[in-house]
C-alpha cells in the first residue's frame, strides 16, 4: 500500500478520491484510485485483462501521473470529460452567434474543461453595426459577459473554470485588451495572452509603423516599438498579458497543413484549433534516476521508454474512454487523436543527478532526456497505428513534409513513412502543480525548486488544522543520506537563486522536443527594472519560444514562508522602516540632476540628499524645482511623498519602479535612446541613476541595475514577495505555470 504524507492525503482526498454512489464506501487509498483508472483505460482494449496491469504498472510510485481530469473522472458515474484543455470555435460577428457560444463555453467549463477563446474575430469598439445602426462595444465587452458566467458556473471537481482569452497585435482594440487587468477586479477568470505575429517582430525591431486593422480595413497606425512597450508594461505591472508568437506556432504544428491555431487552453501548452481538445499526463523524471547524488548518477533511458510507451496508450484510450460536452469537440478529438504527454520532476531528476538548474550541462542533459521521450513516444504511436489505425485526418505527405517534423530522427520518420502516426501531436508540458503534490511535493513540471521546506496548514479530520513540515523529495533524500550538517551540493538550487536566463534557458531545451506547447512561468523579483524585464521577451523571440509568461509579484508586507527545521528564518532588516522619520542633519551630501523634456518649456532640476549610516549612502530627501508653474502643485507632493518614504527607512528601491511604470496616456518620449512613457517615469529614472551611483543598488560591469537585485536598504537581497491567498489567508500565493498556487494549503487556480 502507497504511504501518503498528511498533507498529500489530504491532496488526494478533496481532489482525486472517488466517493462513489451514496450506498457504497469511498476510496480506501490511493491504489483504488489507481487500480480505478487503469481498468477504466483498459477497457476500450480488446483485451483489458492484458493491459490493466500494466496501466497499473505505470501509475505505481507516482511514475506516469495522468492529469487530474484523468485521476478524478476515469472510472467514475460522473458526467465530465477527462480532457483538460479545449479551444472553443470561432466566434461569429453577430449578436446570435456570440451568446450561442457562450452557451457552448459554460457547458465545457461544466464539464470540467479549461477554455480558450481567440476574440479577434469580433468587430472593434466604435464599429458600425449596419442591423442596428450603432456602433459595437467591442471584443472586452464581451469578454466581461464570459467571465461574468463563468463566475457562476462551478467546474467538475468543485472549483471555478478556467478561460484564456487571446487577441491579435494589429486588433484595433488590442491596446484595450492589454490593459483590461489593469482595474483591479476586471476579468478575473481569463487569463490573456496577445497573439503576436513574426511581422509584428519584425517590425518593433525596425520602429515600424504598425496597422491595426479589421475585416480589410485599416482604423489607424500605431508605432510598433510603442505597442511592444506597451504590452510589455502592463505584463510588467499585471503580470498579464502573456505573449504567444502564433506565426511560430502554426509553422511548428505537426497539422498545419489541416487547421489554423488562434488560441491556446488557459495555461498555454496547449495551442488547438477550433474545438480542438487535448488531454494530458506527465512522466516523473525524478522517479527514473538512478544511483542518485553519485557520480554515476543517470537517468534510466530503458525504463523511460518503456513507461513512455504503455503512457502514450494509455493517453490514447483515454480518448476513447471520455466523455464530451459537445459533438463538436468529440469529432476534432477523434479526428486528430492529440494527446499531452510531458514531464515533471525536472527539477529534482537534476538535483539527483548533481547537476544545477539553468547550466550548460544541465541544458545538454535535459535536450538528451526529451529527445529520448520524443523517441519512444513516437515509436509508440507508430505501433499504435500499425495496431489500431491511423488518426483519420493523418495525410503521410503532408504529415512528413512539414517544418514541424523536419527535425524529427530518421528512424521515426521511416516508422511514420512504414506504419502512420495513430496522434497528431504527442508531446507537451503542462502544469503538474496539484498532481506534483499529491506525488510528496514533487518539482512541478519543469520548473525549479521553489523552496526546499516550508510549513503548511494541513486539515485534520476533526476539522482543526496543524502546521507541518513539507519538504523537496530531493532535498529530503540528501539529508538522509549525508545528514543534517552536510552542506549542499551547488545542484541544489531554489526559484529565488535563478536568474531570467536560467529559466529561458531551460524553456527553450525543453520546447526543442515537444510538439505542442510548454507551460512556465518565469517568477521574477518586483524590484527588477523594466529593462530588464523587457529583455526576458526579446531573448524568448531568439531562443524559439512558442510563448513567454512572466509574473512579477506587487510588494506585500509580512513573512512569506515559515521556514523549514533547518533553515533558518529569514533575518529582520538591519535597518528596518522606522516608526518615525530619521532626524534631519545639518548638512548632508547631494547631487541635483537637470531633465529636459520635449512637452516643458522649461526644464526640471531634481535634487537628491543622502543620508550616511554607518559607512554607506542612503537617500534621505527629494526636491523637483522647475520655472514651469504647470508643474509646481504636483512636483511639491511628490517631493514631500517621496522624502516621506525615504526618511523611515527601509526598502525604497521600490519608489523607483512606482515611478517608472506610470504613463501618461498623451503618450512618452524618447530619451538616451529608449521610451520613457511619462515625466513621472522619468523622474524615476533620475532617482534610479543616482541610487545607483552612490551605491545603494547594486550596479554591473556597465553601470546598469543587476536584474532581480531588489535590495533594502542595509544592501540585503529582498526575497521576492507573494500574495495572499484567499482560501488559507497565508501570504503564501505564488504563481507558477499559469496557475496559482498557495504553499500553505490546497488551493490551486488556473486563472
């Protein structure tokens, strides 16, 4: 029998335990679970009692996870489907056709399927409606109508749907739709994502003009570079929108030469066309490490093909096996046969292996881990076809001949040329956030570490909670083996210690093998600066990512995590906000700075005073002075407000980002070469310069702001900060492959 820990018991019994019929006993433990869904996939064979002990095989020891549509609805009397992400079909221009398919979008979010929409199909605001004689309310007023249902409707497995909304760069509406999240409580159920095209990067690249248009006519001209910043700065500010390259993503799709992709499902790895579906289910990496934390230590290649084989078969009944909530939907499933197959427990397999998240080695092994997946994943669909049949809409020429495959080794496209392909896609990498706990707080899909211990409320069956320990399975298996005292190895590296390239790296290796899409979320500190936060997407656009979401948390006050038993809590500030303004000196040193700006006649003169303690400059007050009167009333309260923060102390790096990230909708300018969207934003930039000389953020070799250093004022790093969460209270909300996700209890959201 499978040992659980509390806290994963407690996973598998709000989320995946099978009740059954008011008459019958639930679940006992976790293997009924899995010997329920391994008859339930076994089934549709024509000989189940060869295959189900091998579906059981699989599922032992948290080898192959099935995702938890899967691990719920398999085997069950439920009404609901076992496929996780759907793209809904094309939404007509018309009144009629938009709310019969809102009425298709709440069945599918009833059933339990995440949903996602392309809204560039509807007509702009301000269009004409020739019927009515009125001008339309265009796409986001929309959008607020689906996500006002799908508040309403609960999903299968007792949770609010998921929807992801996508919009076209050269939409005349797209600038409405990239700052629809910036009113708090706006659209809460969808995430969003511009489809971004390869001229559209061709032509921020360039400083291009940019046409926004509809239906063949053009409603008017942005400057590209602008529109990129704009995006970029509400992603900055709101973590949303996220970027899909769309162009990328039909020229490496397998089926391009049968369907057009607009969307993805709400986490991304999962582009479809019109009513596509697609279900999934993650091999754990971790768990086919041999002779771990030695030199000779590996993955088992062997034993990854052979799970990989009988996960692809048992994706593939699931198709059969699954309900759907619309005929639509059933026919595209049936017709292209996709199937998700991807990893978790990435980042423990490379703990084990000794190797450190982010690394050139750990990128080379990574490339040979998936290509052997991609491999016998492929080989196994051939089988399947040569056993089963071939997807129907499978065209070998056209299959073999597109950009997609061209990559694929010889061997598999003979197979393909020899037997067919029984899936049109195989390969993707999903969230495996919940599932990656219920398996003893496995590494989540391919992400890092995000702490190697920490404590959560765990439920007891009197209803009270107690706090326990949760540790890294990696991490665990190290101090058993060496002992408590023993000092990591370099492999063992959390989300804070990475850097954006390290994550960038790492989704690229990952992408080069994987047919549909990869989920991840790149966490970066709130004190990076919007530079560098801008350079994360242009380094995705050259490493040949599919997408790119980020998530930059807002500064929350109080203790995020409560430290594990060996670690050490973190450490108060040496010089903490105090609870009243520092005491002026007589004297104190200072620089003033002069700043033009092209709608001033006259120009600014910011001086900055700085205060010294012990040994180091800190900044103590503001003073903005300038000959225009237009600028005196708010130029005082910003002197005063700033000079306020400054003198308590504490981390005031975040003044500079406050600053920098304000527009001024009668739009920027151009200064040393970049856009500063507002006098504000540049006056930040003045603050940000001198913080910066005077040492008190750190600086590279040329001068400019380390990525990520956020740092208090005593020069301590700035741990990067999380949200509540709004089950468990904890400021414990992190945001992690599309989805959040609290370290404290159980609650998860994909929206």
């Amino acid at each position: 029998m499978t040992e659980l820990s509390a806290f994963s018991r407690q996973i598998w019994e709000a989320k995946y335990r099978y009740a059954g019929p008011l008459d019958s006993p639930p679940e006992a433990e976790i293997d009924a679970t899995w010997d329920r869904v391994a008859q339930a996939l076994a089934a549709v064979e024509s000989e189940p009692e060869r295959w189900r002990p091998r579906f059981r095989d699989a599922l032992q020891d948290f080898r192959f996870m099935p995702a938890g549509r899967i691990l719920s609805g398999a085997g069950t009397d439920r009404t609901v489907t076992l496929f996780n992400c759907f793209v809904m079909g094309a939404i007509p221009d018309d009144l009629g056709g938009i709310f019969a398919h809102l009425r298709e979008a709440a069945l599918t979010l009833q059933h339990g399927g995440g949903i996602g929409y392309d809204f560039s199909t509807l007509r702009p605001k301000g269009a004409l409606v020739k019927s009515l004689g009125a001008p339309s309310s265009g796409p986001v007023s929309f959008m607020q109508v689906w996500d006002a249902m799908c508040e309403t409707i609960m999903s299968a497995g007792a949770r609010r749907g998921a929807m992801m909304a996508t919009l076209r760069c050269d939409h005349p509406d797209v600038e409405e739709f990239v700052d629809a999240k910036r009113v708090p409580g706006r659209l809460t159920n969808f995430n969003l994502s511009v489809l971004v095209t390869d001229a559209f990067m061709r032509a921020v690249r360039a400083d291009e003009d940019w046409s926004l248009h509809f239906n063949g006519q053009v409603f008017r001209s942005v400057k590209a570079r602008r529109l990129w910043e704009r995006i970029l700065r509400a992603t900055y500010e709101t973590a949303e929108p996220g970027v899909i390259f769309i162009d990328r993503v039909n020229r490496l799709n397998n089926l391009a030469y049968c369907e057009t992709i607009q969307a993805t499902n709400p986490c991304g790895e999962q582009p479809l066309p019109p009513y596509g579906a697609c279900l999934l289910g993650s091999i754990n990496l971790a768990a086919l490490v041999r002779d771990a934390f030695t030199a000779k230590a590996r993955l088992d290649e062997a034993a990854l093909e052979d799970l990989v084989r009988v996960a692809v078969r048992m994706l593939d009944n699931a198709i059969d096996a699954s309900r759907f909530p619309l005929e639509a939907q059933r026919r595209e499933a049936r017709a292209k046969r996709r199937i998700g197959l991807g990893i978790t427990g990435l980042a423990d397999a490379l703990i084990y292996c000794g190797l450190r998240y982010g690394s050139r080695e750990a990128v080379d092994w990574v490339e040979g881990w998936m290509a052997a997946l991609r491999r016998a994943a492929y080989l196994a669909s051939t089988e399947l076809a040569a056993e089963k049949g071939v997807f129907p809409l499978f065209d070998r020429e056209a299959f073999l001949a597109g950009e997609a495959t061209q990559g694929l080794e010889p061997e598999i496209r003979v197979a393909i040329a020899e037997k067919g392909l029984r899936n049109g896609l195989l390969t993707s990498v999903a969230p495996t956030g919940t599932i990656s706990l219920l398996a003893d707080n496995l590494s989540s899909g391919l992400e890092p570490v995000f702490a190697f211990s920490y404590r959560r409320q765990v439920r007891e069956p009197d209803g009270s909670r107690r706090s326990e320990l949760v540790s890294d399975p990696a991490w665990r298996a190290y101090r058993e083996r060496f002992g408590a005292a023993a000092p990591l190895s370099p492999a063992f590296v959390e989300a804070k210690d990475l850097s954006p390239e390290d994550h960038l790296v790492m989704q690229a290796a990952v992408q080069k093998y994987v047919d549909a899409g990869v989920s991840k979320t790149i966490n970066l500190p709130a004190e990076i600066p919007f530079e560098s936060f801008r350079r994360v997407y242009d380094q995705a656009w050259d490493l040949g990512c599919k997408g790119c979401t980020t998530y930059r948390p807002s500064p929350l006050r109080g203790a995020v995590l409560e430290a594990g038993a060996d670690r050490p809590a973190a450490q108060p500030e040496a010089e903490p906000p105090t609870a009243e303004p520092l005491a002026r000196p007589e004297t104190l040193p200072g620089r003033t700075y002069k700043l033009t700006w092209p709608e001033s006649d006259h120009a600014l003169y910011v001086t900055i005073n700085d205060v010294v303690r012990e040994g180091r400059r800190r900044p103590f007050e503001i003073f903005i002075n300038s000959k225009n009167m237009e600028h005196y009333a708010w130029t005082v309260v910003l002197t005063r407000m700033i000079s306020a923060v400054f003198r308590r102390g504490g981390a005031v790096g975040f003044v500079v980002e406050e600053l920098k990230a304000v527009f001024d909708p009668r739009g920027g300018a151009w200064m040393d070469g970049r856009y500063v969207p507002s006098l504000l934003a540049a006056i930040g930039g003045v603050i940000e310069r001198h913080m910066i000389d005077t040492g008190f953020l750190p600086a590279d070799a040329e001068g400019k702001l380390v990525a990520g250093e956020g740092v208090a004022s005593n020069g301590d790093a700035i741990a990067p900060a999380l949200r509540q969460c709004p089950k468990c209270g904890s400021l414990a909300l992190l945001r992690q492959e599309g989805c959040d996700l609290c370290t404290a209890c159980s609650y998860s959201r994909c929206a």
